[in-house]
C-alpha cells in the first residue's frame, strides 16, 4: 500500500550502511530527487541493482556516494535519472523474514 503513495520500503541485505542501519533493517523512503544535500541518504539504481547509501559529492549533474561502513568512496557515477528517492526512517530486524525467504527460494 505504501508504493501507492510517496513512500517505499525496503529491506536492507548488507551492513554497508552500519551502524546508521543494518542487515534485516526496512527502510521507508520517499520517492523524491529534489531536496540532495550532502550527507542525505539516497536509494538508488546501479546495474538493475538498489543501493542505499549516503550522498558525499555533488558533482553537477554527478553524484557520489558512499556507505557508512565502508572505507571507500562507491567507484559508480550516479545521475539524477537512477535516484528512486530519500531515506526518511528505518524499523529494526523487520526485514528479516523477507531475506529469510530469499535465502530459502534461492537455496532450491
């Protein structure tokens, strides 16, 4: 029902964003582009692939990103058209069930 609206869950399957949230976490984003600042969280598309990671450079029309618990910079360009939207809060472990019946249906 949320993606009938502006918000959108999603459930978090690694710890690259740790200890802001972690795996098993749900994230609920807003489907929005406007308001980058740096330091925002974004959800974002690479290679048919959704990220969650925090915006660190705003390059014009390219911005980089990087998660929390990683030492790196993302070795990815992003433009505006692979932004889904903007973190605006987590619930704990809520997820769990969702990645357990990934692992379950991947594992036959």
């Amino acid at each position: 029902m949320l993606g009938l609206f502006s918000y959108e869950p999603i459930v978090i399957l690694s710890n690259s964003m740790h200890p802001t949230f972690s795996k098993g976490d749900i994230i609920i984003y807003q489907k929005e582009k406007n308001n980058l600042n740096i330091g925002t969280i974004i959800v974002f598309e690479n290679k048919n692939k959704t990220i969650i990671h925090r915006l660190i450079a705003d390059e014009g029309t390219i911005y980089k990103t990087k998660g929390d618990n990683n030492k790196n910079v993302d070795n990815i360009n992003i433009s505006k058209k692979d932004i889904k939207g903007i973190y605006k809060f987590h619930i704990k472990y809520l997820g769990y069930p969702a990645i357990w019946l990934n692992n379950l249906l991947h594992n036959y």
